[in-house]
C-alpha cells in the first residue's frame, strides 16, 4: 500500500535542509551565505482509518485535510450477539 491519501492523491514532497554560514549583515556581517544542503522529504499528515469502499470496509491511509472535509464514509464498526 502506497503511503498516499487515497481521497486526494496527496504524498511526499521533495525539499532541502539548508546549512547556512556567516554573520547577518544585521549584526554586521556580509550576509549568510548557503555552506551546503542534503535532500529531504515532506511528509503528510496521513492517518490510517476504516472507511467503506465500494460497500467493502478497507483500512487505508487518509490525509488529516480530507478528514477535517468528511469526503468519505466511515466503517460502522461490527456488533457482537449478546450470548444467551
């Protein structure tokens, strides 16, 4: 299973972490400059939820944005017999 949202396709971002030097020229300085970058990923708020899929209930992943929509129909969860 993908780690995707399953409502709006939403997955990860590809980004980077700057490592920055220097003195600001506020304090006097030349300015920062940029000393290197490594890649890193953005991940989305997923959660895994039980909703109803074509009348089937399946676990998958939901970003927390949709959630907050209610654009899916959630799994009413199974009730036991009361033993006689």
């Amino acid at each position: 299973m993908l780690k995707k949202c399953v409502i709006c396709k939403k997955g990860a971002l590809q980004g980077k972490v700057l490592a920055r030097k220097g003195q600001y020229k506020a304090k006097g300085g030349t300015g920062s400059k940029i000393a290197r970058w490594s890649k890193r990923k953005f991940l989305p708020n997923l959660q895994r939820v039980s909703i109803l899929v074509e009348g089937t209930p399946k676990k998958v992943f939901i970003c927390a944005k949709c959630i907050k929509k209610g654009d899916f129909k959630k799994n009413t969860p199974r009730k036991l017999k009361a033993a006689i």
